[in-house]
C-alpha cells in the first residue's frame, strides 16, 4: 500500500524545528556517552587518540572537499563539518569499542548496543546537516514518501484549449495538481539530462483546458529535479496559490541544469555541457510540443535557487527572448567553480572575455533589457550571498530591468526559498498574464 497523500502524525513530524534541534542534540550526547563509556586503563588511554584521529580524518576531508575536489562552487558551512566530525568520531568509538579486548566482542548483545548507539549519533548528525539547508523538511520527506498526486505522461489527453482569461472552472475540477515525470531529450544541445518533474495545475485536467504559463525552475548545487518536491514544497504551494484562482496556476517544469548531482557546468555552452541551449531551446521546445500551454514568450519564466538562481539570471541575460521573467533565489554573484581565475582557465580556456559575454553582472553594466522583469529573493541571514544579490539587483536595475528585491527569514537553505516561491507567485502569476491586480 502506498503511503503518498496520506496523513500521518508521525511521518509530518518537522526535523528542522529548534525542538528537532535540541532532540538530535540529546541523542548525539547519549549515543556517543555509551560509545566512549568503559573504564579500563588501555580505553582511557585510547580514548583521546580515537578522538584525534576522528579530528584529523574530518579536517583531511574538509581540506580535500574545499581546496582539491571542490565539488561545491561555494565553501560549506562550518556546521557541516562539525557535525560530520561528531558521526565519524562515534565511527571511531565504535570500531575501538569492537576492536578491544571486551565483552563487547564476546556478546552479540553488546555489540548490537554499540551499534544503535553509533546510528544514533550518525542520525543525528545528519539530522543538523539537513536543518543547514532545510532539504527534508519532515520525516515523510526524508523518507521519499510522496505528499502529493502523481499521474502517468502517456495518461494525459488532448482537450480544446482557450485563452486562460476566458477558462471557467467545470464543476469536478480537481482539488489539487499533479506531479509527472518524463525525460527531456538534448535534441539540440546534446546535453545528456536527468528526467524532468513538471508539476500540472487542477487547470490543467478539465476540458476545455485553458492556455497556461510555464515556469522553468531549477535546483542548486549539489542537487535534483525532486528538490523543489521535496524541500521547495512546491506542490503546497502551487496547489494552494491554485485553490485562490479558481484552478489556475503555471505549469512548473523542473528541468535539469547539471546533468549530475555534483556536475557545475555553470550554465553555458562549453565542454563541460550545452546547458545554455538545452535550457533556452531543448525544454521550451519539448514542453510546446507535448503540453497544452501559452506559447507566447511573455508567459514563460525561468527562476531557481542558489546554482539554479545564478543559472536563471544568466538565461534572463543571454536569451530574454526565451525568458524575458526570472527568479533568482540566493544565486551567486557570478557563475563560478570557486573563484574567478580557475572559472576562466577551466572552463573558458583563459579568455577572460569569453567569461564576461556569459556573466550576468557583465552583461547588465553593457546592455539594456527594458522587456525583462525579475524578483531577487535571498534569506536575512544568507551573509555570503545577500551582497552579491543586492548588486545584482542594482545592476539589472539600472540596465532598465524591472525588478525587485524579496528578503526573507533564513540562511542559504529552503526556508528562504520555499517561502520565497510562495512570496513570490502572485507577482509571477501578473507577470505572466494569469492573474490581474
């Protein structure tokens, strides 16, 4: 039996809340006092040389993830790291208590104890981690159990259509969206994309079926076509903007602009993907020709968090003939691999004049984009990107975009951005023709 779209108390548990907080906190304290209870001299003597390797394992990875992998294009918080080093000092723990000459070794009992206890911990730890970005808002969400309805591509029919200011509401409309899933093919790009959610409104199952908006909304870095599913809350928040208008809502398309959870192929064309072009050609192409929607530029906009933000403000600059609306959440100040000169020698080939034809902030101070519309959205307590989106918004300001600055509770994480998306759509919902003042 499938659990998705029912109620229940214990998988609507919030694992985000101060109270989460301070229960993570109690367990990770119990869990590592059991690891690291035993008193004999060889343990007492081992103890603090589990403890230093513990340190030194988490500071190696720190310095393997920021300076030589550098999988993210911005450092992670320091947040992340403690914690991590607490789950790989109960691992320590943990094997010294299996290695040592105990019962712990002669007993399953035991053993079994040790590792709840390390779970514990490691839960926990994760626990905090995920609090940094709010990406499993509830215990459902952790668990990839669904909250909303889903239905099949190949389920979808054809039904006249009318220009959506002159729709009317049948009497069955159904009371919420749906979510499908289907593949957006590179047939221009070449880019090899993951699989695409696009979310449907209630407007969207009735007959006829009026001409909606399409909204392109992309994830961060590291990152999936479920996260708005998951920690954006979309469909609450679509579903809900829809139940105020009669039905009507965009149509979300979440496409995939890394081709990877950790790929940053900084949305241009380059030999590190054609992510430009299959995002201004490929998915507006794919969705006019398998979806019933507003074909007209004017009702189309892109927006996306962090990665995705920087990603929705290129595609505003470089094609605003494709998408002349944005949303930029918390996106950099310039697209980036970590810092300027290794963005350039990477991926442009050293021609720093190649990178400024691609970076939005370049483009705003040379050109004039008086047809273009955006919102910049960023958390109070975001102090690594707030500046960068505040000059952003200055500068397409000034190049005579029409745009405006959103501030909300929060850090670099979903609860900025979710709220963000639900400040947001009734602008959206103007500037796209849907709704009126």
């Amino acid at each position: 039996m499938s659990l998705s779209g029912i109620t229940d108390p214990v998988l609507d548990l919030p694992l985000t809340t101060s109270a989460a907080a301070i229960v993570f906190t109690a367990a990770a304290v119990v869990g590592l006092g059991v690891l690291a209870a035993r008193r004999t001299r060889q343990w007492l003597v081992l103890l603090p040389v589990l403890g230093s390797c513990a340190l030194v394992v988490t500071v190696a990875a720190a310095v393997v993830v920021e300076k030589l992998w550098r999988p993210f294009p911005d450092p992670l918080p320091t947040t992340v790291y403690v914690w991590s080093g607490i789950a790989i000092l109960a691992l320590t723990l943990l094997v010294g208590r299996l290695l040592a000459r105990d019962r712990a070794r002669r007993h399953l009992p035991v053993a079994c104890g040790l590792i709840a206890a390390w779970l514990v911990v490691t839960l926990a730890a994760a626990g905090h981690i995920n609090a940094v970005y709010d990406a499993y808002p509830t215990v459902r969400a952790a668990l990839g159990v669904n909250s909303f309805r889903t239905v099949s591509f190949d389920s979808l029919e054809p039904a006249r259509t009318v220009p959506s200011d002159t729709w009317t509401p049948p009497p069955r409309l159904p009371t919420s969206g749906a979510v499908i899933t289907a593949p957006i093919p590179g047939a221009t790009s070449g880019f090899e994309a993951r699989a695409a959610h696009l979310y449907l409104p209630p407007a969207y199952f009735s007959d006829p079926r009026p001409e909606l908006p399409v909204l392109v909304l992309l994830a961060g870095l590291p990152g999936s076509t479920e996260d708005w599913l998951i920690g954006g809350r979309l469909t609450q928040t679509m579903d809900a903007f829809a139940s105020e208008h009669s039905g009507l809502a965009p149509i979300v398309v979440l496409a995939d602009g890394t081709g990877s959870q950790f790929a940053n192929p900084l949305c241009v064309d380059s030999h590190l993907g054609n992510v430009a072009t299959y995002l201004s050609v490929d998915v507006p192409a794919w969705v006019r020709n398998n979806l019933q929607v507003d074909t007209d530029p004017r009702a189309w906009a892109i927006g996306g968090l962090s990665y995705g933000g920087t990603c929705a403000l290129q595609m505003a600059t470089l094609r605003p003939d494709a998408y002349p609306t944005f949303l930029d959440m918390s996106g950099q100040g310039e697209p980036t691999l970590g810092d300027r000169t290794r963005t350039v020698d990477e991926v442009f080939g050293g021609d720093e004049a190649a990178f400024e034809r691609m970076n939005p902030a370049d483009l705003l101070a040379h050109e004039r984009f008086p047809e273009s519309a955006g919102a910049f959205v960023v958390g109070s307590d975001d102090s690594e990107f707030r500046s960068g989106i505040e000059q952003l918004k200055a500068a397409a300001q000034a190049a005579g975009m029409d745009v405006h600055l959103t501030e909300l509770p929060g850090g670099h994480s979903f609860e900025a951005w979710s709220a963000g998306l639900e400040k947001e759509l009734p602008w959206l919902g103007q500037r796209l023709g849907l709704t009126h003042p």
